[in-house]
C-alpha cells in the first residue's frame, strides 16, 4: 500500500542509512496491519489518518519530536495511542466471561508494530532498529535504538 524506498547498500551487504520517509512508511504499514481489520472501508479512518498524522522528526506542527528523533506520530484523529487501556473486565464479569482477558494495553499492540518494522528493517539488511514512546495521551515518538 506504501512505497518503501530502500536505500544502497555498501559492500558488506547492510544498508548504508534508512530514510525516514521509509520509516514512516513502514510504521504507516504496520499500524495499518496491527490496528486495522483488513476492510478499506472500515479501516477509512484510520487511513486516512496514517496519510496525515504521521511527521519526519523536527518537522511535526507540535513540535514533540526533534531531528535527532525519526518520527512524531499524532493520535488524535485515528491512530490509537500508545498509552491506552481498555478495561472491560465489569461487562465481562456481567456477561460470564473470564474477566482475565477483558483488558486491553494499545502499548503492547504498538510494541507488536514495533516488531513488524525492526523485522521489515533487517529483512533490508538495515543494521538499525527503531521504538516507539508515547511523549503524552495524543503523540507517539519514534526513535532509533542503535
């Protein structure tokens, strides 16, 4: 769904650098794969969302994440955050289900998109990886991690 430009790779056969206009469209890839359900119509929202909320560090309208970060990422028009809890475990009770499984953490399903770029990264032979933080309830930070 998004192009993903690789950059050259030097002789030992890893990356030279990884763009961050390729991170962000990996991160766009994977949000769309761990939060949507795979139905454009349903998924409008968050795609569109993925189209405009998703900045090169030091470029977002906030502010939230300077150049030394990768991206800054808005939740606030359909990208969940990363710091959201669901907690349904009183209808679960209500309804006789376990109750243990009624609690859902966002950050564990961005930890999940985490992954799915660091793969899509050493699958480029990219010797770099990336992670994700929230800076508060309406903004996620991108980082690299080495």
């Amino acid at each position: 769904m998004y192009n993903i430009v690789v950059a050259n790779t030097n002789q030992g056969g890893t990356m030279k650098n990884v763009r961050k206009d390729t991170i962000r469209n990996l991160y766009r890839e994977g949000l769309r794969q761990v939060f949507g359900c795979d139905d454009r119509k349903m998924d409008s929202h968050l795609i569109k969302a993925l189209d405009s909320d998703i900045h090169i560090a030091g470029q977002g309208p906030g502010g939230w994440v300077d150049d030394a970060g990768v991206l800054e990422i808005y939740c606030e028009n359909g990208i969940p955050n990363a710091s959201d809890i669901h907690d349904f475990r009183a209808e679960a009770e209500e309804f006789g289900i376990d109750p243990s499984d009624a609690v859902s953490y966002n950050s564990d399903k961005w930890h999940k998109v985490d992954k799915w770029v660091n793969l899509a990264l050493k699958g480029m032979a990219s010797p770099k990886t990336v992670f994700h933080e929230p800076c508060n309830s309406a903004v996620v930070a991108i980082h690299w991690d080495s």
